[in-house]
C-alpha cells in the first residue's frame, strides 16, 4: 500500500511540471480548464484576428458562423469548423448556440442587438465589438437578470481605452478632466484624407455621423460630432483629434458626479476633419450613409501598414495638489500564428479575446451586464491577448517585424 501511495505522489508531482499543469496552477487554480466553445459571429477582417488569436491558444473550440460561404471556406481550409446561417434571424441562430459556452459577436453595429437577443435565449455569454450607443443600450436591457454576462463593447474604442482611463483615474482624489484620444492611421498617409481604411467602413461612418456623449462641468451633454477640433504632436508628429461617437463606452456612468469634464475624440493627421466634415455636413451625405461607404470603399485604399494610437490624460487632485498624469500607447502590425494582422485588427480582437479569457478565468462578473472598466488593467495588460497592448520589448520587437513583413508584401 505504501508502494502504491509513493507511486501516486511520484505521479502527481511528475504532472505539475508539464507546461500546461503548470500554466492552470499558476493561474490559481488546482485542476485544468477544459476547451471553451465558442461561436464567433462575422467572418470579417477582425473575425480572421480573432480566430488567430484564440486558436494559438489552444484553449477554444471555435465555431465560426456567417452568411457570406466564400469566407467561411477559407476557415475549412485552415481545419476550422464553420455554420453558413443568416446572422440576421434571431430564430435561426439561437438554436446553433445552445450548448455553447459564449458567442463573440464580429458583426457589424446593426446586427448587435440580433445577436444578443440569441445569446439570452441560448443561454451563453455575450461578447461584441460594438461602437453604438443604441445597440449598447439594448444588450444592457437584455442583461438584466441573465445567468449569463453580457460584456458589450470590447474593442479598442470602445474597450481598452476605458480600461485605461479608468486605471488612470484610481489614486486621484478629485478628477477634473479625463481627455481620451484614440486613433488608427496609416503610417504613410498619401492622399488629401490622410487616411486608409483599416476597418469597418459602417462602424467609421456611425463615429463620424452619430451624436457623442461628453461630461462637461459636471453634466452628462450630448455633442456634436467632428466637432471641438484640438491640434497635438506626440514624438514630432503632429496630430488633430476631434468628437467622434462611441468612444467613451460607459464611462460617463462610471464617472458621473466624480469628473468635472470627460470627453472622446478620434485622432487623424491634420487636415482630415475638415474634409470629412465636407462631405458629411456641406454635401449632406452624412444623410445618405450608403452612398458616403461606397465614396469611401471606391476611393480610400485599405491598408495593413497601419499603426494604432492610446493616448488618456487626466488631471485632478493628489494629496491636495493639482496632478496631471498620461497614459500613452503606440501598437503597429504584427504577425499571429502566422497570419499578419494590422494594427487595429491586432488591438480590437485583442481587446474581446482578452475579455473572454479574463471571464473564462472567473476575474469578471459570471452573469448580468459587465462594463469595460470592470476589467483591472493590470489584469488585462498581463493576460497572454491583452499583453499585445503592454508595450513590452518582446511586443515591439514583433511589431517591427510583422511591419517590415507588410513593406516588403507591399
């Protein structure tokens, strides 16, 4: 018997040594996780990322679901299984996830509050990229009382940057300004824009086109977009940044009666606000969204040789003197599980692959609606997706590399 029980403990201390043993202890748990199944819907630019991501992993059973069958041909190639359904029938997806433990929702903005309404009949978590107020607003409504978390909003912007600002808020006694500024540019800017196409051209019009939430002097305001232009340079370069909706995610809940002045703004190079503003506001195509996305997808070249841009300032009071601290982020194209991604692919699947390990690894609320800033930076910056954004110099390094792959493909 004593043979025996020798021979266990031999066994037993023989496993914990095996990397993935060791990775499951290391994490605070005594027993490995299983796979997780999950469905991502949208087989986009960032679905493709998305699935780099969590298939490197080796810790996801992905099921990947769209309506287009030419894309989802070129996940079977890779071995990947595939559902070709209508993203756009509630009655239709829900049954494909039951039995699932989330649904990643790549889908654009419209089709959010489909897709969430799918996820509370089936039962699972819910995840999505999405930059809308309204469609936020209903996945909120839909959350209350679920056995399962809801966690809109999971991009870069919204998403991580709501992380930041809000890490960067904590400490500070009073808060008087929170400045957010995002931006995702082509290195080489080449025509009158300033600009390519580096993802969703519905979700790059709503930001141009849609209200924007701001707290000023203390009240939550509703604000115009592309307006309240500001001029910057970071690193000798310059910059301009002006209102554009969605970027704040809930943050002005969060901060409401804490924050004198919270505010979002997008960051171009400058001289592209005031053409943008041309043709949405003086040619009024702001009020013909279709025919402003074919302009943009027939002129605008899209890009991966692009680099995305965090920058969070806030000023409040620290041990009674006025304090100003910065936060500031620079992430370019990189190579994952051997497919480059550019920039704001890497940062926005980044961004929901880290919220839906954070949640597998139980360092997120299991059920009802979750906001980004639940989410404690240092958590995110050391999770193996969320450490894309920590500006290590393994990170860099792999960022140059995957750039010079993209000059050479160019």
């Amino acid at each position: 018997m004593y043979q025996s029980l020798r021979y266990i403990v031999n066994m037993m201390a023989s496993l914990r040594q095996r990397p993935l043993i060791k990775w499951a202890l290391s994490q605070g748990g005594g027993a490995v996780m299983g796979k997780s199944k999950v469905v991502l819907a949208g087989a986009g630019k960032i679905g493709e990322a998305i699935v780099a991501l969590l298939a490197q992993s080796g810790d996801y059973d992905i099921t990947i679901l769209d309506e287009d069958r030419e894309r989802l041909r070129a996940f079977e190639r890779d071995g990947f299984r595939t559902l070709a359904c209508a993203l756009g029938d509630e009655g239709v997806l829900a049954p494909m996830l039951a039995g699932h433990d989330s649904v990643i929702s790549a889908c654009p903005y419209y089709l959010t509050p489909l897709v969430a309404r799918a996820a509370r009949e089936a039962r699972v978590n819910y995840f999505d990229l999405t930059e809308d107020v309204e469609s936020t607003r209903v996945v909120k409504k839909l959350a209350e009382g679920a056995e399962t978390a809801f966690v809109p909003q999971c991009g870069l912007a919204p998403g991580f940057i709501s992380i930041a600002a809000h890490s960067a808020t904590l400490g500070f006694e009073t808060l008087r300004d929170v400045r957010m500024r995002v931006g995702a540019l082509p290195i080489y800017p080449s025509n009158a824009l300033k600009y390519n196409l580096t993802w969703s051209t519905d979700g790059l019009i709503n930001e141009y086109c849609n209200p924007c939430e701001a707290i000023v002097d203390g009240s939550v305001r509703e604000v115009a977009a592309l307006e309240e232009i500001e001029e910057f340079s970071l690193d000798g370069v310059g910059y301009e940044a002006f209102n554009t909706s969605g970027g704040l995610g809930t943050l002005c809940e969060t901060l409401g009666g804490r924050v004198e002045n919270l505010n979002y703004k997008t960051v171009r190079y400058p001289g592209h606000r005031d053409i943008v503003k041309i043709l949405i506001r003086d040619l009024r195509l702001g009020q013909h969204r279709d025919v402003l996305k074919d302009v943009f997808e027939a002129a605008i070249p899209m890009t991966t040789q692009d680099l995305v841009l965090v920058f969070v300032t806030v000023t409040g009071h620290k041990e009674g003197r006025l304090v100003q601290e910065t936060f500031v982020r620079k992430i370019y194209a990189k190579r994952v599980n051997g497919r480059l991604l550019s920039a704001i692919q890497l940062t926005t699947a980044a961004g929901i692959c880290a919220m839906v390990d954070l949640h597998r690894e139980g360092k997120l609320p299991k059920r009802g609606f979750v906001r980004q800033e639940e989410a404690s930076l240092e958590d995110f910056l050391a999770n193996r997706f969320g450490r894309h954004y920590a500006g290590d110099d393994d990170a860099q390094q792999g960022d140059r590399h995957g750039l010079a792959d993209t000059r050479h493909a160019a």
